[in-house]
C-alpha cells in the first residue's frame, strides 16, 4: 500500500498512528518505500511513525553533508512539536540518527541503527560510480542484498537515473566524503542513548565487524543479527526486523 506523502511548510514526510514518535530515516540511495515493513506495522502497536524526506539533493552543494542533515532533522522535530523521539536510521540514516543524537541528546529517547555509516570508510560504496553503466549500477545496487532479487528493476532504476544526473552524483559524492569526515569513534563512547543495533550478517557495505565496533563503543547499546541479510534488514527481512525492534522496545519501556 502507497503511502500519503505530506507536503507541510518545508518538510515531505509520511506520518501514521498516534502514540510515541518514531522517526525513520533514510539512506542516500534509499527512498521512504524502502521503510514500508516498519510504517505498516509500528502505527498499530502504540507508535506514530514519520518517515521525513531527507534534503539530500536540495541543499546548496556547500551545506550538503551529514551535519546539515542532523540539523535539518531537529528543525523538523521542533517544527512537528516531538519529544523523546525514537530515531531509526539505516545506512547514511544511521549516520545521521547519531549525529543529531550526539548533539541533541535530550530529545532522543531511543536510537536504532541498521547497517550505519559513521565508523567505516567504505559505507558509501567503493570508488566512483560508473555513469551509464546500467549493468554495472544493477549488480553495485543486488551486491547490496544478500538476496539479489530485492534490487527490484525500480530500485536499479532509481539508483541509475541519480548517478546519471550530474549535480545529483556530485552531491551523492560530496555526502560520501563528509560521511568519512564525520568518523564518530571518539563520540560514541560519550553517547549513553539506549541504541538497538540490527545488522545483516551478510552486509558487504557495512560488514559485521562494524556492528560489533558499534556495539563495543556505545555504552547502552544491544546487538541483534539476521541471518541471510545484507546492508537493508529492514527490506530484505522486515518481518525479523520488526520482532527483534518491538521485543527490545518492549523490553526497556519505550
């Protein structure tokens, strides 16, 4: 089921249910669909889930990076009046989920990151993706699911039509470079956020290693793996992902 894209002041969101917040964001490749286990099934346990289009391509070339991103996020929390939000963030989502995090800890209940950037320099891809390509961009988009079959011909065609768009790709680089900037090593273990951490046990993007770095710097943090599973759990596997998310949220009271 498609769903309604709000267009409120500067924000694009989808927003379902009532309840405690929950803000998902998207990768750089990744668009709101991606999230669609999750906005099905969080609005009917108790949660209002928005899924805001991030500016990724919108901001000045000069402002496009992971910070203004974090910034853009709290802008839009105060802007839909949320407290004590649950910020569930995937690839450069994750990225940013902890980012606003570390700099606005007091309106963060909860954090949850899946296959994040933030700690390994090879989260956005290795090398410079190829234009007009259209096989090379097709197995780049399966090598990011352990089962290729996810990359749908509408996502390779998404992710084909971005790097063929000039300003686009120069933007999609120029957030690649800021991610690896942004290395948060030396934030994590300052940051005492209750974080669920879900990763692919098969993710090449985001490889398990990273996961357990994750889990090893942030003091309050719980690791969880699906078998079978590449960079997007919550695509690949959204009924696992929706178990494990709603059992840990269950079992610290959020």
């Amino acid at each position: 089921m498609e769903n309604q894209i709000i267009a409120d002041g500067d924000y694009r969101y989808i927003e379902k249910g009532e309840g405690t917040p929950m803000i998902i964001l998207h990768g750089l490749m990744g668009g709101l669909s991606n999230f669609q286990g999750v906005t099905d099934y969080f609005p009917q346990k108790g949660y209002k889930v928005l899924v805001p289009e991030l500016p990724i391509y919108d901001m000045p070339l000069l402002k496009t990076n992971v910070k203004n991103f974090a910034k853009y996020l709290e802008r839009f929390i105060e802007y839909k009046g949320l407290k004590d939000v649950i910020l569930l963030g995937n690839s450069l989502g994750g990225h940013i989920g902890l980012l606003h995090t570390k700099l606005y800890p007091e309106m963060v209940r909860a954090l949850v990151i899946t296959g994040s950037s933030g700690l390994y320099e090879s989260a956005m891809g290795d090398g410079y993706p190829k234009r007009g390509d259209y096989e090379f961009i097709k197995k780049k988009a399966e090598d990011v699911f352990y089962d290729p079959k996810v990359a749908t011909k509408e996502i390779v065609d998404e992710v084909y039509a971005t790097v063929n768009d000039r300003m686009k790709l120069v933007k999609t680089l120029s957030i690649a470079k800021s991610a690896i900037r942004h290395n948060m090593s030396k934030d994590l273990p300052k940051m005492t956020t209750p974080t669920c951490i879900i990763w692919g046990e098969n993710d090449t993007v985001t490889p398990p290693r990273v996961a357990e770095e994750f889990h090893e710097l942030l003091p309050d943090s719980e690791l969880f793996w699906i078998p079978k599973c590449g960079h997007a759990p919550m695509m690949e596997h959204p009924h696992d992902f929706n178990t494990i998310l709603e059992s840990w949220l269950i079992k610290r009271g959020f």
